[in-house]
C-alpha cells in the first residue's frame, strides 16, 4: 500500500518538475534562487522516492517510511531557501532581509537547514549514482574544514568553521545553488524531455530501422546499425549508459545473430553509445556547460560548430573498424529476406527530422537553446498528429514527462553534489592553486599536460555522469591549458571527450557494464573490446588541440581557413584508417605484425603532430608507409581473388 502511495506521488511530482522546468525556463516569475530551490526540491523529492536506501530492502515498510520522511525534509530544507529568497514570501524573511543579502548574517536557523540540506544532498546523490561522487564532496567539504592542518603538498589555507561552510556550499549561489544546477535547469532537462518525447513517436525504432536498411548489402551490418544508431539517440540523451541501455536491446542481439562474439557485441554498442553525447546539435549536457564555463564566452552555434568535425571522424573510425573487423572474422551481410525491426512507415523519419530541422533553425536565428528546444517540443506535438502510429496523446506526455523526470532526477542530485565541490574550490581557491603545481610539472611540454589532464579526467570519469566529470575537471584545470596557448574552446572539449571516453575505460566501464548485461558477456571482456574499439576516440582531442582547424578555428582562436580545414581533416582520416586497420589487423586482409606496428605508429604521427615545419617531412614519411601497405594488401587480395577464378 505504501508503496503504490509512493509510486502515484512520484507520477505527480515528475510531470509537476517537467512542467515546472518548460514554463519556468520560457517565462520566468521566480528570482534565480528560488527557481533552482524548487527544481531542487523536486529532483531531490522524486530521488528518495524512486531510489531505496539499499536495493535488497526497497520492499521494507520502515525504510519506505524513512523515504517518505527524507522526502519531506527536502521540502522543508529547500523550501525554506524558496520562501527566504523569494520576495513573495518577504513577510517571513528573518530579520527582514531576504538570504541573499544576510550573508555572513546569517541565523541560527539558516545553518540548521543549510547543514541538514547538505546531508540530503550526498544522501541523495549516493543513492541516485553511487558512492563516489558524495565521498569527493566529502573529501573537499573535510579540505575547507582542515586546511590549516595539511602539508604544503596537499595545499593548505587558513581553515573555515563549518557555519562558512554551510553557508557557502547551501546557503547561497555558489554551492548547491549554483552553475551545475543552473545548467541543469536551464538547458538539459528541456533536451532530456526533447528526447523522450520523441521516443514516444516511435523515432528509436524508425532510426535502427533505417539504418538496417540502409547497410543491409554492407559486411557487418548489424554492427554499422548499432554505431549510427547510437550516434544518433546518443546525442538526445547524452548519457552512455542510458543509450546503451536503449539501443543496445535492439541492436547487440542482431550482431550476435549475424556472427558477432557477445563481448565484441557490447563492446560495439558501449563505443558507440559513448560517443553520442559528441553528436551536435544536441551533445547531452556539454555544450550547456561550457555556455557558462569558457572564458572568453562562447555562443552555442560555435560550440555546435567546432563539435561537428571530431563527431563525424568518431563516428567514421567506429564504422572503420566495424568493417575491418567484420572482415577479418568473415561475417556476412544480410540476406534480402531478412525483415526490418517493426517501422512500416517513413513518418516516423519525418517527425524525427522535423523537430531536428526546427531545434536547428531557431538556433541559427538566434533563439536561446533552451527556447529553441522548447519550440521544437511543440513541432514534435503538431507533426506527431497528423498519423495515427505516431500521435502523442495527454497520457503519452504524462508519461514522457514522467520519464524524462526518471532520467533527470539522477543529475539534479549529481549537481547537487557538484555544487558542493564548486562552492569549496571558490572558498579555499584551491582552483588557482592546482594550476601553478601542474604546469611546471608538465614543464611546458603541452603533450605531457595534456596527457595528465586526460588521466585524470578518465579517473574522475569512471565513477561520474560524463557532463558531471566534465564540470568539476573544467572548474580545476580548464585555465592550465588556456596558459599554455591553447584555443580555450578545444581545451574544453579535449576535457569533454575524455569525460565522455571513461565510459568504456576499464576496470569502470559503465557504458560497457550495461552492454555486457543485455549481450550475456563478461564484464571486463566487454569493456576491453569496448576500450578497443573506441580507441581512436582517446586519440582524436590530441589531434584537435593540437590541430584546431578540425574545430574550425585557427590556432589564434579565429576562423579558420578552407584550405587549413580540408587539409587536417585529410591528415586525421589517414590516422583514423591506419589506427582502425593497426587496431583490428586487417586491410583489404589480414596484416602481419610487422604490418600493424607500422601502420599504428603512422597513425600517432597523424594524431600527434601539426602541419608545420619538420613535422611535415615525418607526415609525408608516415604517408608515403601506410600508402605502401595498403597498395601492397589490395594487389595481394586482388592476385589472390584472380587466382580463385582462374582455378
């Protein structure tokens, strides 16, 4: 019985939060504050009520009472921020002043809340993610606290007591209060509904479907399906475990049924699944991030813009080594008899590419992203109601915004507890500390910083949404890179991809987790494969950092030339075609090792060096080998099919 209460009230308050969100966003009444206070509560509310405190002792009546009872203090805790923030409610503000301006005034009162707060907060965040993140705002909340009693390696300060604490990290717009939940609200749980709205279409099926057909006659098919796929949903949802949880109960049982091992099946779907959120124009919750992180700012179209050229090289190279591999091993291509996935109809495709079309024309006409979306939910309503298969009725938007509210709840508790670290980092300024250690670290070697950097963004990765990494790494160690000369719009990216590469980065894999489930397959099998095949992903920042033309932009930060851009992006496909065949061990057929190591070693050069000066010279070298090599594998297979026939 408790539990169905439990249940009816989560159904209400998640499309209460999304419709908060789409109204709220468009056309605001609340002050900022309070309008992150209510989003807050709610995402909070709905995480104690659909996450148990333990899995094994969900159907406990006592710790359903304590769920209840925790929800409710979210109320109270952030509603008391709501009504001491928002001037609607100045009668009850404590001594007439609203929280925003008592600062360092604060009341006995506001503490209490304000550390109570924060409790529900990691509670909320371990239960809705895991431990990590919670214990790291642990670990930063003891650093405020104790600074005064650390080594000078470990970067000591004067030490806070924890009424500044409090009152830094929950009390104000620095903390909980503020950029991760900010961008949260703003811009990804409109993109989060934009998803599964259209999922509500039939567009998920419509895409793997097409996209079955269309490498219906292609070796590995199925393989080629789930990479576009992917790509495409990925991009909707920005989350790799979610798209491969999607996608992959679709596509991994069609790689298996056409000769795929079921590791080398996830490992496919996990690649492919991570790489969605690089996918312009959407690109999960990244490019939202970096709207209020890079300085100096960026508009979103730019961000879209430099997105577009590493996400079709990612996406290029997963096709790549799909097909060298799906040669190596022999498999077929699909009969004509074989039938499609369960699309008869193409308006599906036009619902789908409707509301793309008009996302990216309000866009380009200067809209806000989160206007621009919220327009194209309403072109996804009108266009769904012209045939019947793809309608959306109230209860299918009841039950969108029940989803979306589902998928979302997680990172509103993420930010949540990011917000924690951020306000931390601002108070100690432990962020303009960590720079001054690294760079001389790196001794001004920008391929040993970059290195570093991408090191610890795949460690703080493997445990963290991919946008939720991105945010903390980004607040650290963004500014490094800017101080050594790079383009500060790469230097960001760089740090998303890495974020955004920890999902199939073993021995915390969770892309690849998932995949494993759904294929049957070992864990760790799984990840590896999923590692492999993703590895021109851990390449391709180096070369755009190094090379920002593949950005678009010129090494100063401007716009590039047409000629500079062709000429990279041909340098990078070489590297791209070298590693995939090195990788796989096989180019028109089977490479000998000798054959491999040259052809990965060209690749690093591709990826690692810049066109300029002696570098050149080693590119025409790098060039001139794997050209070689492939000339010599295609008259091989060529002599070799001749001989077949002659036979």
């Amino acid at each position: 019985m408790l539990h169905q209460i439990s249940r009816a009230v989560f159904q209400i308050l998640a499309v209460v939060l999304s419709a908060f969100v789409l109204l709220e966003v468009n056309y605001p009444m609340l002050t900022p504050q309070s309008q992150l206070a209510i989003f807050g509560m709610l995402g909070l509310v709905l995480v104690f009520l659909n996450y148990p405190l333990h899995n094994k002792l969900k159907d406990k009546v006592f710790l359903q009472i304590v769920d209840l009872f925790l929800a409710a203090a979210v109320v109270l805790c952030f509603g008391y921020v709501l009504v001491q923030s928002e001037p609607l409610f100045k009668t009850f503000w404590l001594v007439g002043q609203s929280l925003g301006n008592r600062a360092g005034l604060e009341q006995a009162a506001d503490y209490i809340v304000g550390l109570v707060g924060l409790c529900l907060v990691l509670e909320a965040a371990r239960r809705a993610i895991g431990l990590t993140l919670p214990l790291l705002s642990l670990i930063f909340i003891s650093y405020a606290a104790f600074g005064s009693s650390l080594p000078d390696w470990l970067f000591p300060h004067r030490g806070y007591p924890w009424q500044r604490i409090v009152s830094q990290t929950f009390l104000h717009s620095q903390g909980v209060f503020g950029i991760a939940l900010k961008v949260m609200f703003t811009y990804v749980f409109l993109f989060v509904l934009f998803g599964t709205l259209l999922e509500k279409t039939g567009s998920i099926g419509y895409i793997i479907d097409f996209t079955r057909k269309l490498f219906r006659k292609s070796v590995g098919g199925p393989a080629k399906v789930a990479v576009i796929s992917s790509g495409v949903m990925g991009s909707l949802s920005g989350s790799a475990v979610a798209n491969t949880a999607t996608t992959g109960t679709f596509t991994i049982p069609m790689m298996r049924s056409s000769g795929f091992k079921p590791a080398v099946a996830g490992g496919i779907e996990a690649a492919a699944s991570s790489g969605g959120a690089l996918v312009p124009p959407v690109m999960g919750a990244g490019a939202y991030m970096m709207l209020e992180i890079i300085e100096p700012a960026v508009t979103y179209l730019q961000i879209v813009k430099a997105a577009i050229i590493p996400a079709i090289l990612y996406y290029t190279s997963l096709l790549l080594i799909v097909h060298f591999y799906a040669r190596r091993i022999g498999v077929q291509a699909e009969s004509a008899e074989s039938k499609s996935i369960e699309t008869q109809s193409n308006f599906p495709g036009i619902v789908f590419l409707g509301a793309f079309v008009t996302l990216i024309v309000f866009l380009f006409l200067g809209y806000t992203p989160f206007r621009a979306v919220s327009l194209s939910l309403v072109a996804i309503l009108v266009l769904s109601s012209f045939k019947k298969e793809t309608r959306v009725g109230l209860k299918e938007v009841g039950r969108a915004m029940e989803k979306a509210a589902k998928g979302g709840v997680s990172l509103i508790a993420a930010a949540s507890s990011v917000g924690i670290i951020i306000g931390v980092v601002t108070l100690t300024g432990i962020g303009s500390k960590l720079p001054a250690v690294i760079l001389p670290l790196a001794q001004n070697n920008l391929i040993l910083a970059l290195l570093l950097l991408m090191i610890s963004t795949i460690i703080l990765g493997m445990g963290l949404p991919s946008a939720v990494c991105y945010l903390l790494v980004a607040t650290f160690v963004g500014p490094i890179l800017g101080e050594m000369g790079v383009v500060p719009l790469s230097a960001h990216l760089f740090i998303f991809y890495f974020g955004m590469m920890s999902m199939v980065t073993p021995p915390v894999a969770l892309a690849a987790y998932t995949a494993a489930t759904i294929a049957g397959a070992g864990i760790m099998q799984t990840a590896f494969a999923a590692f492999r095949f993703a590895l021109v992903g851990f390449a391709l920042p180096y070369a755009f950092v190094l090379r920002p033309e593949l950005l678009l932009l010129s090494p100063d930060g401007g716009d590039a030339g047409l000629f500079s851009i062709a000429l990279n992006v041909f340098v990078t496909l070489l590297g791209i075609v070298a590693l995939a065949a090195g990788i796989v061990g096989y180019w028109f057929r089977p490479l000998v090792f000798w054959q491999r190591v040259l052809l990965i070693a060209a690749a690093l050069v591709f990826f690692f060096s810049q066109s300029e000066g002696a570098q050149i010279w080693l590119q025409v070298l790098s060039f001139l080998g794997v050209a070689l090599i492939g000339f010599l594998n295609f008259r091989s297979r060529k002599l070799n099919a001749e001989g077949r026939r002659v036979s």
